[in-house]
C-alpha cells in the first residue's frame, strides 16, 4: 500500500516541557529534586539492569503517589497543564495540517490531561494519541499514608544524584553511596509503596513508555493499514529507543529530535533543532520523493546533511510556504542540522545534541532520560 504515516513523541519534538517534573516541581517541595532522583533511578532500572516488568518511563507512576500525598486533584492536573503548556517554535503551525499531509499519531508517555490540553490549543485529534491515562480522584489515601510518602519525598529530594560508569551492569558496580541510594529506592517503591493502600496505583496506571509505544506503534499501523516500513517515528530520549528500533528494524524512518544518548543510538537521522517545522518537511519530502530521499542528500565528513540541497528540494514539492519560511529561518540562524547518524561521531553528535536540547527546553527538563 502507498503513503506513510508519521508517529511523533510529543515532549521534546512537540513541546518544551516535561509535565510531571513540572508537576512535581509545583505541588511537592523541592519536587524537581524529587523527580530528577526518581527518573534517574528510572534510567537505571530500565536500562542498566533491565528490571523485569519495569520499563522506561514509569517514573510516571512512581511518582503518583507522591502527588496524592500532596493532595493533588485531576482537575489541577488539567488546569496546570493548560496554563503552563509551552509549544516548541513551529508546532502550533505545523501539528493541524500533520493529519491533512499523512496519517499522524502523537504517543507520548505524558499523562492525558497534559496531552488534553496540547489537542485542545492545537486541534489534532485526541483519538490519534496514545498516553498515561490516570485520575488520581479515583484513588484514597489514608492520613497516616499521606504523612508518610510526604517524609519519604523529603528524604528522596535530599539523596545525591546517582551516577553509575557507562559499564555498569547492576547494582554491585556502584560506588558505595549510590549504592545505598538504590537499595533505598527499591525499599521505598517495592516495599514501603506497595504495601500502602494507594500502592494500588502502582499495578493500575501503566505508562506509555519503552514497551509500550513499541506496541502503540503496532497498534497504529493496524489502524491505517499501513506496513511498520511506511512509519516515520520522531522521538528523543529513552522511552522512545523500542519503538525507534522497531521502526528502524523494518525499514522506516526513525529520527532523533533533539535527542539524548538514548534515542540518538536507536534512530537512523538526528535533527537538532529549535523549531519543529522540519519533521512536516521531512515527511513530505519522503511522500514525495520516497524515503529514500534522505539517504541521498549529501553529507560533510561529520555526517551533516546539505541543508542548501535540502531547502532545494523542499521548495521543488511546494512546501506550504509558511513551514519553508520558518525552516530557511532555522537554517541561516544555524538553529538546524540533520545528520544521517551511520556517518557521524556518535558520542560527538550525541553532546551537540544534548545541548540544543538543555537550550531548547532549558537545563533541568533537558537533563531527564
């Protein structure tokens, strides 16, 4: 079957924020410490000692609880995410005409009232994406709980950032205080958590991550019809690395948006880049011209694609002009490289990446997995 679809992260190639983190940040104190500790005690889990039944991005519902504790309702879960929701440069002109151009999904590991509220300013369609459904109302705490994870948030925000060497397998490769960190953390969220009546929470919320928008992809092409080998995937950190290597393994096209190591290791191209309107012209350069296109383009030694030759071609399809402005705009501010990543410096690539990355979405955000 001919056409293409496109899947798309929506943190980091779509908006600015990390939801939770910032959730956190504003209702738990010290709650950006908080969250840092857990999603890099995430990291761990999910990708040095590989924990079974855990996966990516389920640092989403470790920290739900927490925010129970703190006496948080959905409904400030929806108004905070309405008033703080921060769209990349390009998005509000490029996302209403995505599903116009090709069949789009946005899968996201975001909880659903943030994703509500980018569907709401924007107006894609709710029914394509794919998030972390939770309604903390559903959920009772006791007061004796509550005063309890409020101590345990105060002493996870106070521990010292893991750091683990890029060898390390488990647990007994950590220096002595990060070790102890972790066992700590596993006492806290397998012990403590789940024997509480809220440690409910942690069996009934999955998050959209790792596994999960692999399988959200799958998903999707049984939707559209589609083979995996017509998916465009644009992601950028850890959550995304199965679905990317899913796409790449079938001959799609997976691309890095202002990754991390993470995503840049499993996607084919890299964009580093301030304005999103370059994942519209990437998709329809591929409805156009095939997706092997991409691979054509020249490269410099540092694996950098031709931006002239691809402004060239952009302008060739008849872009809509308005996404070609914003995109030559991009170019001569230097706000955008491509790379074809079989040809670069990884670990090169992956520090300039990183970088655009705190810059665009600022140090903190940029920091997470």
């Amino acid at each position: 079957m001919d056409g293409f679809q496109l899947n798309i992260d929506c943190e980091g190639p779509l908006t600015q924020n990390d939801n939770a983190f910032e959730l956190c940040q504003e209702f738990i104190p010290s709650g950006g410490a908080f969250f840092s500790i857990v999603s890099k005690y995430d990291d761990f889990l999910a990708d040095v000692i590989h924990k079974p039944g855990y996966k990516a991005g389920d640092t989403l519902k470790l920290v739900l609880p927490f925010l129970k504790a703190f006496d948080v309702t959905h409904e400030m879960m929806e108004e905070f995410s309405e008033r703080t929701l921060l769209l990349l440069p390009g998005t509000e002109t490029m996302l209403p005409r995505l599903n116009e151009l090709l069949p789009s999904f946005i899968i996201s590991t975001s909880y659903k009232p943030y994703i509500e509220a980018l569907c709401n300013l924007t107006s894609f369609p709710m029914e394509n994406c794919y998030c972390t459904v939770v309604n903390l109302d559903k959920y009772f705490i006791e007061d004796q709980e509550k005063q309890q994870l409020r101590k345990l948030a105060k002493e996870i925000a106070q521990m010292e950032m893991l750091q683990w060497d890029d060898d390390a397998k488990g647990v007994k490769d950590l220096d002595k205080v990060h070790r102890k960190t972790v066992e700590r953390l596993d006492e806290i969220f397998w012990k403590i958590i789940p024997s509480m009546g809220i440690g409910r929470i942690l069996d009934e919320v999955n998050p959209i991550g790792g596994v999960e928008k692999a399988r959200a992809v799958e998903d999707s092409v049984k939707r559209t019809g589609l083979k995996l080998d017509r998916v465009i995937y644009a992601g950028d950190s850890i959550t995304d690395c199965q679905a990317l290597d899913l796409v790449k393994g079938a001959g799609g096209v997976a691309i890095s948006f202002n990754g991390n190591r993470y995503a840049i290791r499993s996607a084919d191209y890299a964009i580093v880049s301030s304005n999103t309107c370059i994942i519209y012209g990437m998709c329809n350069l591929v409805l156009n011209r095939g997706k092997e296109i991409l691979k054509e383009f020249p490269v410099d030694k540092k694996g950098k694609i031709d931006l002239k030759k691809l402004l060239e071609e952009l302008s060739n399809i008849s872009l809509e002009q308005e996404i070609l402005n914003q995109i030559t705009s991009a170019v001569k501010k230097d706000e955008l490289e491509i790379y074809q990543i079989s040809k670069t410096d990884v670990d090169k690539l992956v520090c300039l990446s990183e970088r655009v990355r705190k810059e665009v979405r600022g140090h903190k955000v940029g920091e997470l997995g």
